[in-house]
C-alpha cells in the first residue's frame, strides 16, 4: 500500500500517536501495586515502574503539544497510527524489564511485543524464577491488554469523534460493533472480556492455583497468549499435582475452557451474556467451524500424543493459546505429522473479533468456500448464477479476492521468516513451526526461542508476531510512508 503524506498527515498521525501514549502511561503504575502488595524492593522498583510510566508520559506529552490541530483522523492515518504506536509501546513496555531484570534492549523488546501480541513466545524462561512477583504481573497484563488492544485502550478517553474512533478500530481489525454507540460497544467489549477474565480466575482458583497464580494465567489464557511464571511452565508447577500426587487434570480443564472462550468472537459473547440469546453460540458459523475442527484435528493427534496432550496442545494450538503441558524439548522431538497438524491449527487460528491469532475462521471458511465456488462457475452454463453466501451474508467476488491476497501475504512473510531461522542453524520443520506460531501469535516452541537465539532470527520473530497481531495492512501502511520519504529525499 502505498501512501502519500504531507506534514498535515504527520501532524495528525503524531498527535493521536502522543494522545495514546499519554493514556497509556497509566498503565506502567500498576505493578506498583502488586511490588507493594508484595514488599518488594520497594525503592527501587516502584521507582523504575514511575519513572518508565513518566517517561511514556512526556513522549506523548510533547507529541500531542508539538503536533497539535484540529483536522480529523482519516483511515490512512487510521493505519500508520495503529502500526507505529504498537512498535512505540512496545519499545516503551520493554524499560520494566531492562531496569529491573538488568535485560538487554532487544530481549526485552521481545518480551514486551511477545506479551502484548499475546503470543506467549518467551527469550527469558530461564530468568522467570529470579523474576519479582510484579514483573511476572507486568507480563501477564501486557497480554491481557493486547488481547483487547492499545488503541480500544485508550480510545473511549480519547477519540470521542466516532469518525476517528471507528477508523482506529477497523486499521486493528475490530469492525464490529456491539451497539449502535460507538462508545457504549467498547464499554461492552471491556465488560464482556473483565467478566470472562473473573470466570478464568475462579476456575483456576477452583483447580487448585493460588490467587496470584490463577489471575496471572486466567489473563494469559482468555487473551491466548499462553505464558507460565515458570522456567518449567505447566509441566512440573507445584499447583499442576493434587494432595495425594496426582495429576490435577481440572487445571488442563480450566485452561482449556478459558483458551476457548478468548478464541470465540466479543460479540458472540456479548449476545449471550448481556442480550440472554443462549443459543448465540450454536448459531455463529465461527465458533461451530472452531468446534468442529477442534474435534477433527484431536481426532489427528490423539493416538500420537494420547489423550491428554493430544487433545490440551491442538486446543493451544488453535485458539493460539500457546500453553504447553511438556517442555520444549520434548515438542521438538514430536512426530513430523503432529507437528504439520497443530502448524495448520495455529495457521487457522480462532474467530474475528476475539483475541486468537492466526488468519482467522471466517477467512478460512470464505477461502475455501470461495474454492467451491470457482469450481462450481467452472461447471455450469457461462450464465449461470448462484448465491454466494456466509453466516447469512452474500459474499462479493472483491472480498474473495482480497482474502485471497491477505492469506498469499500472510504466507509471504511465514515464508520469509523460515528463511531467516534456517540460516541461523533450525531445521526446516522447526523453523516452519516457530516462525508460524510466532506470526499467528500461538506461543507453541520447539525450544529454538531462547537468549541464545541469533540476533538476526530475535528480529524476525519480532518482525512476524507484529505483523501478524496487526494483520499485515497497517505495517504495510507504514512500509509506504517510508518509500514516500525514500523518494521524496531523492528528488
């Protein structure tokens, strides 16, 4: 996409850019909370945890002051504002880990885009025992807030125009609305996400986690995320064990569950928890296909991985929840065809609208279908005409096509990363694996990500779960900016 800007565009774009940053800021306060709750090193934690939130502060401070005007934010702007705040936020997210866990700039920036594209891959496992209880926090609200996102964070402070606001939310890829105020459908969203993140935390509390533990992973688990306050993660953590030394199977349960329901569109949710429409879920098409293929490809993986991790990983998979029950290691050393079944899982992903990774659902329902159908006007009489339909909605040729576009540059920029990882010494399923769970924001290692990964691959995957958070269009938004300056420098 390539985009022509003038300095009034900029002048837009940096101050929204800087109003997103200001409300954003408050964000960093948190963790104090859970530092003091906790009596920990009280003066020089609280303080780093202050001073990244002012520093978020003035950023935005002065952009918002330095550009300010009254023009209106347009979808191009809409764009470039969504891709550059997410890398912004990032960079900014990532201080907590460098001042207090004495992290490099780059695994930090890792750890921070990781969390909030709620992928859940993770360059600090080792350090996650030495770890204090609110930097453990921190990364489990990144992801928790990057399930809903940075720009309907701060939105119903901020853009109060529905011209702006709207915009912001389709560049993020979040058309739908839930009411017909635009205000009141965020609200909703944030309830409707609030109350299935307490439904997480009771169940998990019930299985037997502590309350830290259970808010920690319900956050984790309803944005599908999928990070562990463990090196070890979920297959040796004391709460995974019931009093008698048996397998607490209720927490595969609970998580399971939790996964699927972050995997499930916000306005599926919303019908069946604030409209009472109690058959909502039956009726969408997306969370019937969810179901259905998450039947199907247990039905794959069960006699290779047995019941249990059979069943738990395909869930993690393909609601890109990216939870792991073994370590690394061991998923690593799996059957190639397990792995090609949860890298399709991962590929698919969960339903528009919700916090899962992956093309989504509906794309793949519409890709497939739109197959069927090129079959089908290949068969009959050059005049025939039959409907094209899905979930009750005719589908256009255009949409088709543009579909088709999105899941070619979707597999591009896979493509693109697996070359890079096959450089710096993967093999080539391991690559493919990490490189598609990694842009389809799932989390699922073969143990290649780690502090010791090559410079040039911890780019990449940084490069692939952004652009697979934001679904490809804004990065190349911003990518067009870039060439418009190249040329405009030349000339």
């Amino acid at each position: 996409m390539f985009v022509r800007l003038g300095y009034s565009d900029l002048k837009i774009v940096m101050r929204d850019i800087g109003t997103i940053l200001e409300y954003s800021s408050v964000l960093f306060l948190v963790p104090c909370i859970i530092s003091l709750f906790y009596m920990e090193s009280l003066t020089r934690i609280v303080v780093y945890y202050v001073f990244s939130s002012a520093i978020v502060f003035l950023s935005g401070f002065i952009l918002r002051s330095v550009f300010s005007n009254k023009m209106d934010t347009q979808m191009k702007h809409a764009f470039l504002i969504t891709a550059i705040s997410w890398l912004l936020f990032t960079a900014f997210a990532a201080l907590p880990f460098v001042f207090i866990q004495n992290s490099s700039f780059v695994n930090a920036v890792f750890e921070a885009m990781s969390a909030l594209t709620t992928t859940g891959l993770s360059v600090m496992k080792a350090q996650l025992n030495l770890m204090p209880k609110s930097l453990l926090f921190w990364r489990s609200l990144l992801s928790w807030i990057g399930g809903i996102g940075i720009i309907v964070l701060a939105m119903v402070g901020v853009f109060t125009a529905y011209t702006r606001a709207s915009k912001l939310i389709i560049a993020e890829g979040r058309e739908e609305r839930l009411t017909p105020n635009l205000k009141n459908s965020v609200m909703q969203i944030w309830w409707v996400y609030v109350l299935l993140t307490g439904i997480g935390v009771f169940l998990l509390w019930a299985s037997g986690m502590t309350p830290f533990e259970s808010v920690n992973y319900s956050m984790s688990a309803i944005s599908t995320t999928g990070m562990s306050l463990t090196p070890e993660g979920l297959a040796v953590e004391n709460h995974y064990w019931n009093a008698i030394g048996k397998h607490n199977y209720w927490v595969d349960i609970s998580l399971i569950v939790i996964m699927m329901l972050g995997a499930i569109s916000f306005s599926v949710h919303y019908l069946f928890f604030k409209r009472k429409d109690f058959r909502a879920y039956f009726r969408d098409a997306e969370t019937r296909m969810l179901l259905f293929l998450s039947f199907l490809s247990s039905l794959m993986v069960v006699p290779k991985l047995g019941i249990e991790n059979g069943i738990f990983h395909l869930i993690s998979a393909l609601t890109c929840g990216g939870f792991e029950l073994v370590s690394n290691t061991i998923i690593a050393q799996w059957d190639e065809f397990v792995k090609l079944v949860l890298i399709l899982a991962m590929f698919v992903g969960g339903s528009a609208g919700s916090t899962a990774g992956g093309i989504k659902i509906s794309r793949f329902i519409i890709f497939v279908k739109g197959v069927y159908w090129k079959i089908k006007e290949t068969l009959l009489p050059k005049n025939s005409f039959f409907a094209k339909r899905f979930d009750g909605r005719e589908i256009k040729n255009e949409q088709i096509r543009e579909i088709t576009f999105f899941i070619l540059l979707y597999a591009f920029f896979i493509a693109l990363g697996v070359m890079v990882l096959t450089f710096d010494g993967a093999t080539i399923s391991n690559a493919v694996f990490e490189v598609v769970s990694a842009q389809s924001n799932a989390g699922i290692s073969t143990g290649f990500t780690d502090a010791t990964m090559p410079l040039a691959s911890k780019i990449m995957l940084i490069f692939n779960m952004w652009i697979g958070r934001l679904e490809i269009i804004p990065v190349f938004s911003l990518f067009g900016l870039a060439i418009y300056f190249v040329r405009k420098k030349r000339k």
